[in-house]
C-alpha cells in the first residue's frame, strides 16, 4: 500500500533523473506494473510526452523493430530483459534513432554485458541503473554507468540510496554490517509502503523501524562500498525475478499443484550464470496415475495444464518448461 506522500517523495527526487522539458519518453511496460511510473511520472512532471509501445508490438519482433525507428523516443524506460530483446536488431543504433539520448532501467539486475553492448550502439547516451522494490516507492538508488564502471566492474553498481532513504547492510541478526560485508539490504525513510493490504502476518514480517525511520526487508543479498554505493548480489528467499516481475517459486508450485493432471510439482528458475539473472522458469512435474495415457504427445499435455491453470495464476508466472518426471527429489 503506496501512500500519496511516497508518491510524491519519488516524483520529487526523480529530478535527479536530469530529464529535459518535454522529453518524449517510452511507455513499454504495463500501467499494473511499477516500472511504468517511472515513464509517466516524471513525463507529467516535466511537460514531457509518452511514446506508447502497444503490447501488439512488444509481442511481435518484426512489428516491434519496425516501428521503434518511427518513434520519436528521447528517453527509455524499461527493464533490462526487454533492451536484450530490442538489441537483437542491428538496426537499433544511435545513427538511426539520434534522438535517443537516455537509458533508465530498473525492475531486474542490469549486467555488464546488457551496458556494455548498449554503450556500444550508442557511446553519446546516458545509461542509469537504478534499484528498488515496489515496497519502497519504484526506485530508492540510481547512477549514471560510467566507462570505468563498464571497464572494470564484474557486477554493476546499483547507486547510491537518495538522501532521504538511508540504506544499510544487516546480518541474519539484524545487525548493521560494515562497508564491503554482504547481507540484506534495509531502506528506511518517508518512501516505504505502509505494508501489504489483508495481509497483517506478511506486513509484520517485512516491515519495521529503524532509528526512529519506516524500514524494510528487502529480501535482496548486497553491499555497500566505503563511499555508499550499493551493489545487488542476489535474493535470501524464493523470491526470483523474470524480465521484471517479482515471483514467488512457493506460490507457482502451490498453484502446480491444483491442476487435476498433477499429483506433486515444483518450480525451478534457470539461470543464466554470465548474465547473473533468471533466463525461464522451469516445472518439474509428477503427474497422477493414468494421465501420461490420456495424451499422445508431451506437448498436448503441457497446453491442458496451461490452459486449465490460465486462470489461477498471471502469464508471466507460467513456467515456460514442463519436465515431467517420475519422483521429484526430496531431501532427507
């Protein structure tokens, strides 16, 4: 539950963003999903204008290389999944989209191959990491890449925390780490969510008060360096993130498991281990007895649970894999 205040605290501070007046600015990612706040938000801001990438598009390669060139785009927003995808095409270059000046990505882990590949097709831009969850207001920390960082980094910096945020490092204990120890990451400060609605038990967990500030548990293993630059090195649960959206492998299980065809499953996230991210989720299904007999083909039998399943869990959560297996492994 982001409270009007957040809001607006993060609208404020989005003018460290350095957009210029009536910036033409991409709107890619879903209205229900956060990311897209950093689109329209500071648009209105500033007296900018959206450039609205329709779904149709972003679906289709060849419509979407298409008409990329078309758009007027001076500022990008997205995550980084979808510049990997946009990058396949050699046509996106700083020589045919010259007005395309800024890069800002946050929702996922921006590798240093994504930066790198990106300041190569356009060397004059700038590209911003930046970092937060939705818990926390759209993003708490951002820097600008620069070519030492692209050069000499094997993960990218994550920024430095805004003024009002403070963040810190704790242990298992709770105890606040020194610079360069590796542990959660706290935000505190007017930014964080008054909590989950319903949700008293989950809302407790997760938030507290530290020095006096609102506080949260990120859940995400990081570091801070001696001058306050904070670094992302993964997740402490079975929470993972795919092109963006935050998913939970206990609930895709859960909803796995509700499936008739089903007698036991689990969901797996593959990673891609050059690129420190989650390339597709994977199932690894038990089925009940008799099932493999009611389908000819493995496929045929994967479209019937994804179709029966199509209304108990969004699209994005659906694993993108079935394998289907005759124990699942259990540890003793």
């Amino acid at each position: 539950m982001i409270i009007s205040l957040s809001f607006v605290n993060w609208v404020l501070s989005s003018s460290e963003f350095d957009l210029s007046k009536q910036a033409k600015i991409l709107v890619q990612a879903p209205y229900s999903f956060d990311l897209s706040v950093m689109s329209w938000a500071p648009a209105l801001a500033v007296g900018g204008t959206l450039c609205v990438l329709p779904k149709n598009k972003t679906d289709n390669f060849k419509a979407l290389f298409a008409v990329l060139p078309q758009m007027p785009l001076q500022v990008w927003v997205s995550t980084p999944s979808f510049i990997d995808m946009v990058l396949l095409s050699d046509d996106f270059i700083a020589e045919k989209m010259p007005n395309l000046t800024h890069f800002y990505f946050c929702g996922e882990e921006l590798t240093l191959g994504t930066a790198v590949k990106l300041r190569t097709r356009f060397p004059q831009a700038q590209i911003v990491n930046s970092f937060g969850p939705t818990e926390a207001t759209v993003a708490f920390s951002a820097v600008a890449m620069t070519d030492e960082m692209l050069e000499k980094a094997e993960r990218l910096p994550i920024g430095y925390a805004k003024e009002d945020s403070p963040t810190v490092i704790v242990d298992s204990a709770g105890q606040i780490l020194p610079a360069g120890s590796f542990g959660e990451i706290i935000v505190t400060g007017p930014a964080i969510s008054k909590g989950y609605i319903n949700d008293s038990q989950k809302t407790k967990q997760a938030f507290f008060r530290l020095d006096g500030l609102p506080a949260y548990h990120t859940g995400d293993i990081g570091s801070m360096d001696g001058n306050g630059m904070l670094y992302y090195n993964g997740r402490k649960d079975f929470q993972i993130k795919l092109k963006g959206y935050r998913i939970e492998l206990e609930e895709v299980a859960h909803v796995l498991n509700l499936s008739q065809y089903i007698e036991s499953a689990v969901a797996v996230p593959r990673y891609d281990r050059s690129q420190h991210k989650v390339q597709q989720l994977l199932a690894y299904v038990v089925l009940k007895s008799g099932v493999r007999k009611q389908f000819e083909k493995e496929l045929t039998l994967t479209q019937a649970i994804k179709a029966e399943l199509a209304d108990e869990m969004m699209a994005y959560m659906m694993p993108s894999r079935f394998i289907y297996c005759d124990q699942l492994p259990i540890t003793p």
